[in-house]
C-alpha cells in the first residue's frame, strides 16, 4: 500500500497481479453484491421485507446503495488513474491478457 501511495510501485511483470489489485478485485466483488442487495431492498422492498429489514428499513437501504455506488466509483476514478499512470497495461486490459 505504501509504495503505491509513493508511487514506487513495480509494473514488471504485468501478468500477475500485485495484493494491492487484489484486494480492490475483491472490494469490488464485495460491493457489487452490496450493491444488487441494497437495490432490491429498494426497489422491491414490499417483495422483499426480510432484506429490507436486514439493511436497517427502506431509507438506511437507500443509504447503503449511495454510499456502495459512490465507493464503486471511486475505485474506477483511481483505476483510470492508474491506467494513466502506466499506459502499457490498458493494451493488455483491452485484450484481456
């Protein structure tokens, strides 16, 4: 973490993936999931009481799904920032190796 904050972080090999991606795949597996949920608890909320309930009623649902999607965001916002960063990745993100 702390040498992608100083920005000293090594793109040598980029077919692997550092623990730093990781974790921001992760977080964002994580919050997609959230974010589907706290959809339903809105849109659906009469169909689906228990998840509404579970999220703290319809207005904390409302909650959770601005503060997943603004966290979704941000972490495209420091994706392209760091696609920008090192541009010989985004061929290989366009390809898929």
């Amino acid at each position: 973490m702390r040498a992608a904050l100083t920005l000293e972080l090594q793109h040598t090999d980029l077919a692997s993936y550092n623990a730093l991606q990781k974790l921001a795949y992760l977080f964002m597996i994580v919050d997609l999931i959230l974010l589907v949920l706290s959809g339903l608890a809105i849109w659906k909320s009469v169909q689906f009481p228990l998840l509404r309930e579970l999220m703290g009623g319809y207005d904390m649902a409302r909650v959770v799904h601005f503060v997943a999607m603004a966290a979704l965001l941000a972490v495209l916002a420091v994706h392209l920032v760091m696609v920008a960063m090192v541009p010989r990745t985004l061929l290989l993100m366009i390809r898929g190796r």
